[in-house]
C-alpha cells in the first residue's frame, strides 16, 4: 500500500485519516496539522523522509508562479526541503489545472454564469491559474491580497491580472523573506474573520 502524508501549517482540528483504492493501488492518506509551528511542520517532514511515499505541503507554496515570474518563498523552500529521500510536492500544477477544467466547466454549464458578475479571489498569488481562466469570461474581478495577507487597508485591491502581477512584482520579493504567516494567515491557524476583509466581502 502507499503512503501518502500531508503536512499542513493548519489546524490540527481537521486531521484525518483514510484508505481509497486508485487505478487498482490502495492508497493510504493522512493529513497532520501543525497549527502554524514552522519547528514542528519541518521536524514532522524529517521523520516521514523515506518512510511514506510522498509528503505533501497543506497551506504554503514554495515558489509563487505569477505570470512569466517566480517567486520562491524563503522559509517554505526551506521546509520542503528537509525530506531528501521522499518526493514533496505542494499540488500546484494538478491545482492550477483542475481549476481550469472547473471554471470551464461551470461556464458550459451555465452560459453566462461569470459574465458581468463581481468575483472575488481571496488570493490572486495563490491561485493564478484560477484568476486567468476568470478573466476570460468577462467577470468583474477583485483580488484580496492586500488585506486578507499583510493587512494593508489602504492599498486598493488589485481588479485585474495586470495589477494583481504588479501588486506580485511590488510585494513579494520583500515579503518571500518574511515568515509565511504573513502571506497566509489562515495557514498559522488563524481562521477568525479579520475586520479589514468585511467591507471586501
């Protein structure tokens, strides 16, 4: 059977544990939250490092493709990298893909589902792939990067691709050097509403 371990800077609330069978392989899946401790996160990876046979990440991404850029985050890279033995992978290429397939599919779905409609992507750098296969269904969009992330209520919100890769080109070379908490919150366990994201939403 194959092993399969996510390890996640979430809450450790949503742990779980299942058995499935893919294409005729019994697949064990088991997550583990860390609740935002990047100590334990990169410890938790050292012990399953060659023990399972793929570690996934829960909650942060190592390099943020936006556009034709890449920004590689300090401190993610840093805890992927402490398996040297097991693959670790963060699911961005099947995410930006099934993403995709899903707007279109909606869109088929429903003629007319996006067009003229208010979207908001909580995260644009995150979810990119999401956001391109938006744009092509003339939606109004609204990316929530500047609150929901670092927390800065004055800076207006990127409303297209061209100022979300802006606001990317801007931000991230400066905050890849910060702890990821501040990239996503909801990562280091912290889900409460924030007050700055209600007149967003």
């Amino acid at each position: 059977m194959k092993r399969i371990v996510s390890v996640s800077l979430g809450s450790s609330q949503r742990d779980y544990r299942f058995t499935t069978t893919i294409l005729g392989q019994h697949i064990e899946v088991q997550r583990v939250g860390t609740n935002g401790d990047v100590n334990h996160a990169s410890e938790l990876i050292r012990s399953f490092d060659g023990q399972v046979d793929a570690i996934a990440l829960g909650g942060l991404t190592p390099v943020f493709r936006i556009g034709k850029a890449r920004y590689p985050h300090r401190q993610a890279l840093r805890i992927a990298n402490q398996a040297r033995r097991t693959p670790v992978v963060d699911g961005g290429v099947l995410k930006g893909t099934l993403e995709r397939w899903a707007i279109k599919r909606a869109a088929d779905t429903i003629p007319g589902l996006f067009r003229y409609r208010r979207v908001l992507v909580t995260s644009g750098i995150e979810r990119y792939q999401l956001a391109q296969a938006l744009t092509q269904y003339e939606c109004d969009l609204r990316f929530g990067d500047p609150l929901l992330q670092l927390r800065l209520a004055r800076l207006p919100v990127p409303q297209n691709l061209d100022q979300l890769e802006l606001y990317a080109a801007t931000v991230l070379p400066f905050a890849a050097l910060l702890p990821y908490k501040f990239l996503h919150p909801v990562a280091y366990g912290s889900e409460e509403p924030h007050p700055t994201a209600e007149a967003l939403f």
